[in-house]
C-alpha cells in the first residue's frame, strides 16, 4: 500500500499499519538499521541519516521513515533523512517496513554548550575561618542535555568531587550544584573553581565539550601559630652575649605581638623577635610574648638566667701564667750568670 509510505504521526501509523514502535516484535523477522546507529546533534547544526529498511527479506511493498523535521529521500530500500538546522530538542526518527511487522526508533541527541558556568559561595560568604563548613556552588546557565554533564569542583589543580544531575530533561536547563568545604589553614590563597563536561557518548564530540567557571580566590582566617615550639627549659645566658627570644608565628589576619619583660627591663616591645645585645644581670627572668589577631591568641613563655662572665677570669690567669713564665726564665737566666749572688740573696729571702 502506497499510503503507508511516510507518515508524520506516530498514532496514525499505528492505526493503519499495525507496527510495533521499538520494543521486541516476536513476528518481527529483521529490524530497518540506522547508520549511524546514534546521532549526537550540536543545537542549530545540520544532521542526516540513512536507514536500511530490509537486507534479507525484501518482499514488502511498503516502508517509511516518520520524521518531524528535515526531508527524507529514498534509494531502493535505504531511506536518507536530512535536515540543515536541527532545533527540535524532541526530535525522533521512525524507520518502518510493512512486510516483516519492525520498526526501528532513533533518538538523536541535541546538545547546547552552558551558555556559562559560575562559581560561588552560597549566602555570599566573603571571609572564612578554619574548620568551619561553607558550602560552594557551581551555577549552570541552558545545558542539554544535563544528564549528560558532569561537574566537576576543583581547589588549585586538585579535583574535589565530581557531581552528576537527576533530571532527565532534554531541553536546556539551568542547574546549580553545591559541594561542601571545610577549609583549612593551607586553604588560604587557593582558588576555587568549577568545570563542566558534557559527556555525550563515543556518537558525541571525540573530546567532551569543557565550560569552566572564573576562579573564586579562597581567604581562610585563622589564629596564630608559633614557628617554633616553645621553650620548656631555662635559657641560661652568659653576662654580655646577645640573647634573642623568638616568637615568629602564622596567621591570618597577620598577628601583632606584645611582649611582657622582667620587671627591672624597660620599654614596650612589638616585633617578632626579641634581642638583647649584650646581657645583663637585670635581664633576667620571665619573658611573655603575647601573639593575637581578630581571631585568636597565643603566649609564649621564655624563662632566662644570666651567668657571671669566666672571661674576665680566663684573661687574667692567662696574664698570670704569662707572668709566672716570664718571672721563671728570667729566675733561670740569673741562675746561670749569678749563681753565688743568687743563692746568697735567696737563702737571705726564705730567712726572713
Ligand atoms: C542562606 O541564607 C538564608 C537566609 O539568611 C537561609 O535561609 C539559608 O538557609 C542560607 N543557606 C545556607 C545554605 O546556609
Ligand atoms: C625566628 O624563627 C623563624 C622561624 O623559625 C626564623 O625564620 C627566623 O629567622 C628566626 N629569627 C631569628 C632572629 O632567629
């Protein structure tokens, strides 16, 4: 029958030629094929399809390839459907033969590039602190299909989750995914941003379309951290030498330091590192440096004695001994040239 030819509608179709749309026909001998066997369309881009109605058993009088869009030619029993802008997001092609009962169903896939990706913190959190939760969100502006996008949150070039939508909608979407973040201290500085893949199957593009957000800079605040541990001994210190006390640390905002000296030390301190160029007595005892910004304090205590100087001792004996050696070679010089009046004038000594 020649009116079963094309037909537009699938109803009608059913009514007049009694085929069985996709799904298993048991009277079915061989389905029409489709070459391509999948067809992955860019929205707006121009598409074609060719379908073998039958190869074996050709007796059939009629066949047909329902189409929405495009034209259909035929050329014995292949069938070739083109269109030059493919915009229906609900595009299905039917191709049909009457003599074995089949039909084959093609769905071709429309696809659109987000028409952009941004990244942001929910609520507008411009400020973190350490080891609190924030919550980022990746914004998805008209994707199809997005079942087929996965997104991926990155910090720097590390890749934090990947995440995949549940809707099942062809035309494009707007979609907004989260993920949520607990930074730390080694976060500060580090860029947030999100990528998007449309993921189309070995019919799509041979490398997945990729949209990539802006980069959210990361500003973590957290309280100061010594450089250096403390010290839980006396620092004993030699009268005279150089003493330094140091209280380097980290933190964000940067910390200020204030120091608390031993009594009889004067004046206020606020550097990192405390020296003394040459120690006294009243330098000794407790020092307390005080380590603050807006989000926390620390102290660290530096307990220091100071020791008498041996070098004063060290010169003179060495003095002494330069003298005791002088006095003993010239003792042995008189010996030799003087002997009578040496021993004459040392009897006398010891006598008296
Ligand atoms: C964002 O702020 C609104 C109102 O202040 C609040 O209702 C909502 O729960 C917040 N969302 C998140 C994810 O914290
Ligand atoms: C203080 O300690 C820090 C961290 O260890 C170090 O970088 C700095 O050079 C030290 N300063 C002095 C004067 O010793």
């Amino acid at each position: 029958m020649f009116c079963c030819c094309i037909f537009l509608a699938v109803s009608l179709l059913h009514s007049l030629c009694h085929f069985h749309v996709s799904g298993y026909d048991p009277s079915c001998t061989e389905y029409p094929v489709f070459t391509p066997s999948a067809l992955v369309v860019k929205y707006g881009d121009p598409a074609n399809v060719a379908c073998d109605v039958c190869q074996k058993d050709c007796s059939g009088d009629a066949s047909g390839l329902e189409h929405g869009v495009g034209k259909v030619t035929k050329n014995g029993t292949t069938m070739f459907w083109t269109v030059d802008r493919l915009t229906d997001w609900d595009i299905r092609l039917l191709c049909f033969y009457t003599s074995n009962q089949c039909t084959s169903t093609l769905n071709p896939t429309l696809y659109q590039l987000p028409e952009s990706v941004s990244i942001s913190f929910v609520n507008h959190t411009e400020m973190m602190f350490e080891n609190q939760q924030y919550t980022l969100q990746c914004s998805v502006q008209n994707v199809a299909p997005v079942q087929s996008l996965t997104v991926t949150f990155y910090r720097g070039n590390t890749a934090l989750d990947h995440l995949q939508s549940r809707s099942e909608q062809k035309k494009p979407v707007n979609e907004t995914f989260t993920l949520n973040i607990t930074p730390s201290r080694e976060d500060d500085g580090a860029q947030y941003w999100c990528e998007t893949k449309l993921e189309l199957g070995p019919a799509g593009p041979q490398r997945p379309p990729v949209v990539i957000s802006e980069k959210l800079p990361a500003i973590v605040h957290y309280g100061p951290e010594l450089k250096e541990p403390p010290n839980p001994d006396v620092i004993t210190i030699t009268e005279g030498d150089t003493l330094h006390l140091n209280c380097s640390s980290v933190g964000n905002p940067s910390p200020s330091y204030n120091w608390t000296r031993p009594k009889n030390s004067s004046s206020s301190y606020t550097g990192s590192v405390l020296t003394i160029t040459s120690v006294g007595f009243e330098h000794k005892g407790q020092y307390i440096c005080t380590v603050s910004n807006t989000v926390g304090t620390v102290t660290k205590e530096f307990n220091v004695d100071v020791q008498v100087s041996s070098i004063p001792y060290i010169i003179r004996g060495t003095l002494l001994g330069v003298l005791i050696l002088v006095g003993l070679s010239l003792g042995c010089y008189c010996k030799r040239n003087q002997r009578g009046n040496y021993k004459l004038s040392k009897i006398i000594v010891i006598d008296s």
